[in-house]
C-alpha cells in the first residue's frame, strides 16, 4: 500500500491505546509502519526496470522483521538519551523503556508486509528463504476509502484526547472497521476468481484486479502463455514459446529482472518491427518504460505470412 495509509495505520494503532507503553511509541509505530520501504532507495543505483525484482522482497522478509525493528527502537532510545544529556528531553514525554520501543517497532513493521500483500503487485513474504510471491488481489495500492476512514479516525482520536474524552474507542472502532473493509473485497475477489466466465485467451490465469477509485469493483485478467484478455477484451500479444526469453534473460538484467517479477508476462510486436515484453496487470502502451522492457532484435520469431 501507499506510505500514507501504512502511516495512518500506525497512527491509529497507537490511538488505540499502545502509545502509552512508552515514550516516542509513536514515531516506532509510524516509522516502523513504513520500514521496509527503505528498499526504495534502490532507484538510487538500479536502472530502467530492474527496481521490479528488488523492491518488496528482502526488506519485507522474516529477517527483515527483526532486525529493521531493533534498529529503529535503538536509534529511539539513543535519540532519548541524547535529548537527556542536553536537557532538551520534553517534560511531558513518557519514560522511555527499550523493551516497549523494540515490541511496538516490530508491530508496526508486521502490519507493512501485511498491507502490501493485499495487492496485486506482490510481495515476497518469505525472501531470502524463499523469492516466491504472494498475492492479495484485494485492495488497489492506493485505496481513498481507506483514507478516509483512517484519517478521520486519527484526527477524531486525537480531538477527542484533547479534550479529555475516550481517545482509545474512535481507533479500535476504525481498526475493527478497516478490517472488516478488507474482509469484504476479499470477498469480492474470491468471489469474482472463482465465477469467471471463460475468457477469450482461456483461463488457465484468473485475477481479479481491483481497480482506483472502485474497490467494489474487479478488472478480471484471464489467460496464459502471453495470449491475456481484460474483461474480455484480448490484449495485443503473441504466444510467449515464439520468443526465446531464457536467451533474453542471460543477457538483459533488464528482462530478468522484469520476468523474475511479473505474472502475466505478455510480449507486444511494435510497429516498428521491434517487441516489447509488458505484464496485463498493469499494461498501459502510453506509458511504456514504466512496466515494461524493450527485447532485442532476434529474440522473437517473425509472425508466418498471410
């Protein structure tokens, strides 16, 4: 998901109540919320689309898990003491125990990979043991109704901490509410997955795709072998065995990187004569460059004539 929703998350959990087991107990929820993202720094050092295969895999892992929280309580506790030594610690801050810190950055880290497996982007739940992927199909990456409901949560919560009131209900109740939120498209997924009609391209691939904006709604993909249909519709592809993409591979990272992430890989003949390798989960030919890897000539066979 979006940075703002796993924040307002960690938001709320600590207005459900948690962020009196400690000093700085929000910020180690909040950051550690958004934790596993420091793999966004990759764009700093890899090119075109190789971010694909890195991003939402070993900073999202089990190892990740321990090891990221730890840091962020360690440099929570450091940041206590330094403000101490320089008599700037505010007077109103909670003691601060490590103990608490560590428990409530782990927390907060846990509810990352779990949001981010809602989407139909993929994560890698169990990198570096595994680099398989895993799917939610149940939330778009930004979901605005998750905006609102979280957002008006917080700042009621905290209103109404203000003024003296039950601060720790509005956030349990919106807590309770986002889950059941994400019960119900999972719901809809399951659902849209399993009553599909028979695409055009077949269905040995069904995902329900949920779309911005219409989380009631599913885009439902259908095929395989490069030959997919969006709600019906046939995406303009070849079949994938009259392009030698494991040739491909070995010598373009940028199309190993892009394979070793995508599901429903898809390649397009330009017209130009050249080919493009897209995935229908997220084909868009205007915007190419994005999701998308130019092959090089020779790896695609010639369509027979006529």
């Amino acid at each position: 998901m979006d940075n703002l929703t796993h924040s307002l998350v960690g938001a709320l959990i600590g207005q459900a109540g948690l962020k009196r087991k400690t000093g700085l107990a929000m910020p180690a929820l909040i950051i550690g919320a958004n934790l596993p993202d420091v793999d966004a720094a990759c764009f700093l050092w890899l090119d075109g689309v190789e971010h694909l295969g890195f991003r939402r895999g070993i900073t999202h892992g089990p190892p990740a898990w321990v090891l990221l929280p730890l840091v962020l309580a360690a440099i929570l506790w450091g940041f206590d003491r330094w403000q101490s030594k320089r008599g700037k610690r505010p007077e109103g801050r909670l003691p601060v125990s490590f103990k608490w810190l560590y428990l409530l950055s782990l927390l907060g880290c846990l509810t990352h990979p779990a949001l981010d497996w809602l989407n139909v982007y993929g994560i890698r739940l169990l990198e570096p043991f595994s680099s398989r992927w895993f799917y939610g199909d149940t939330l778009f990456i930004i979901d605005p109704f998750l905006w609102l409901l979280l957002g008006f949560a917080t700042w009621f919560s905290l209103r109404r901490e203000k003024r003296g009131g039950n601060w720790r209900r509005p956030a349990r109740i919106a807590l309770a509410v986002g889950l059941g939120y994400i019960g119900l498209n999972s719901a809809i997924t399951y659902s849209a997955e399993h009553g599909a009609s028979e695409g055009p391209t077949g269905n040995a691939t069904v995902i329900a795709s949920p779309p911005p904006l219409r989380s009631w709604d599913r885009e439902m993909i259908t095929g395989g072998n490069g030959l997919y249909a969006v709600d019906g519709e046939a995406l303009p592809g070849i079949p994938l065995d009259r392009c030698d993409l494991a040739a491909a591979r070995a010598r373009d990272p940028q199309v190993e990187a892009f394979l070793f992430w995508s599901r429903t890989p898809f390649v397009v003949p330009e017209e130009d004569g050249s080919y493009t390798l897209y995935d229908a989960r997220f084909y868009d030919p205007r915007s190419r460059g994005r999701f998308s890897v130019a092959l090089a000539d020779g790896v695609c066979e010639e369509p027979p004539p006529g």
